[in-house]
C-alpha cells in the first residue's frame, strides 16, 4: 500500500482528535499570500525579523508536492527516499509497526499531548520576536508555544525529557541558529512523542539544530539537524519552507474538552486502525 492511502486511513483514523478539516480551512487556507520578491524586514537593530503568521510548512498555495504525498505534519522527511532516513534497526523496527501496523493510532498528539520539537501541526503558527527573546506559538495541537532565548544564556541543565526542549539562539550574518537540547523521553520505545504523525522515532538523546533563514518578505527557512544517536545511525537533515500569511491570525484550538465523566478525552478511546485501503465513503456505510 503506497504512502498517500495510508495518508488517509491516518486522517480518519485521528480525525477529530488530531486535526479537525474543518478547523484547518477556518484556519484560512486558500487566502492570499504575501508578494514574491518584497525586501527581508529587519528590526530597528538591523536583525532580521522573522515576526508574522504563517502558513504550516508545505501546505501553502503553490508549494511543491513530497516525495511521499505528505506534509511534513504527518512525515517529516517527506522529501526524502524512506531508505535515506538513517534509522537504527529497531528503530525502523519501531516505525513500520507504528504507521503500516497499527496506521499510527497511539500518535500521542491523537491523545492530546504535545507535539514538541521540531514537529509541525498542519495549521498556521505564528512567530513574535524581539531582541531577547522568540516565541512559536502554534494554533493546532494544545496551542503550544516554544521559547528562543536570545539574550546570550546558556542552556538550562535542568530541562530534561520535555516535548519542546530548552532552545537558545545565536546570530550568524542574517541566519538564526536555534540550539534545543533536553528532548525525547527514555529510549523512545514508549509513546510519549513522535517525530512526526507516521511515527519516526525520537530518544532522549535527541539533539535539534535550526537555521533559520528569511530571504524575502514572504517566506521563511528552518533547516533542521536530526541528532539522535539512540534512534539514528548519524544525523540527519531536513528543509522546511513556510509562506507568510499576510492578514491571517492564529486562532484558538482545544484538544481535550470531549471529556468523560472522568475527565478522559472521549476521542482517544475511538483511535483504532482502520483496515488498509479502507478510506472516508467506506467508513460512513
């Protein structure tokens, strides 16, 4: 079974709990995007500035298609040959049962956790900048923001095993490099946090190195370094392009509020894999 059909079984399979196709065209897909061709802003110290909403990574008007079918939401190395990702055997192990057994149906973001770095939700996010400090927040998922620190702080020792990680960032010419260290849970065996939504693993040796790029107006460049030594044979890397949104605006988004009386979201007890080949019309007979 190619990647595209198993693309959406994974979409009905976590339809409503990992995103909503309703939710990502109210999100304002299909608006107008900002001119080719119009000059980087810069901050008034004459640093880039990379302020402003945008669309999630790929899934703008006019971007190219993936190798794979895919965002980078549900592979992130969507324009890569599967055999280029460098994985530990049980890693590809760990991979195939997650998305071609069980069409990943334990993504924990299903289950409303984080999605954590450097995964990417497919909604709009929106970056704030200032001379210390950058926030990512993002609209999908638990509406979970990350810090850049800028103000030239070490990393804290005491982040350890978080989704999102300690970042901090340093400027080389007009290029951002982001440092987050303190990522991944355990040996990544476990379902805590994924890659991305076809379930790529990730360790608690995971290491992420960004350098982010902004060469016109309306779009930005996050080349991302994959360093796991307990999931990967060497590191790895990743180019993800995003379009500014002009007059676009994050909206709010709530994961868990379908609660029981037990206060358990009443989604996750329905994330259970659908045949192969099984697609929308099948399931509504």
């Amino acid at each position: 079974m190619n990647r595209a059909a198993i693309y959406s079984v994974l979409v009905i399979t976590a339809a409503g709990a990992v995103f909503s196709i309703a939710a990502w065209a109210q999100s304002g897909a299909g608006r107008a995007m900002a001119p080719k061709g119009q000059p980087t802003p810069r901050t008034e110290a004459g640093k880039v500035d990379f302020s402003g909403v945008y669309s999630p990574p790929g899934r703008a008007p006019g971007d190219p298609p993936s190798k794979s079918g895919e965002g980078y939401s549900h592979n992130i190395a969507r324009d890569m040959d599967p055999d280029d990702v460098p994985m530990q055997p049980w890693a590809k192990a760990l991979f195939h049962k997650r998305f071609v057994e069980d069409v990943s149906k334990d993504d924990p973001e299903g289950f409303c956790l984080p999605m954590g770095t450097p995964r990417m939700a497919p909604y709009p996010w929106k970056i704030v900048q200032t001379d210390k400090l950058m926030l990512m927040l993002y609209e999908g998922n638990v509406h979970g923001y990350r810090q850049i620190f800028l103000d030239g702080r070490p990393h804290d020792p005491t982040v350890k095993e978080t989704y999102w990680g300690d970042s901090i960032g340093h400027w080389e010419g007009d290029t951002l490099v982001i440092d987050t260290v303190g990522l991944g849970f355990g040996d990544g065996r476990n379902n805590h946090s994924w890659l991305d939504a076809d379930g790529h693993p990730r360790t608690n040796r995971l290491h992420i190195t960004e350098r982010l790029t902004r060469p016109e107006l309306g779009r930005i460049i996050d080349e991302i370094t994959i360093d796991d030594p307990g999931a990967y044979t060497r590191p790895w890397k990743v180019v993800e392009k995003s379009a500014l949104a002009p007059n676009w605006e994050i909206q709010e988004t709530v994961c868990n509020e379908n609660q029981d009386e037990n206060g358990q979201n009443q989604d996750a007890r329905h994330l259970t894999a659908l045949p192969h080949g099984i697609g929308l019309e099948d399931q509504k007979k």
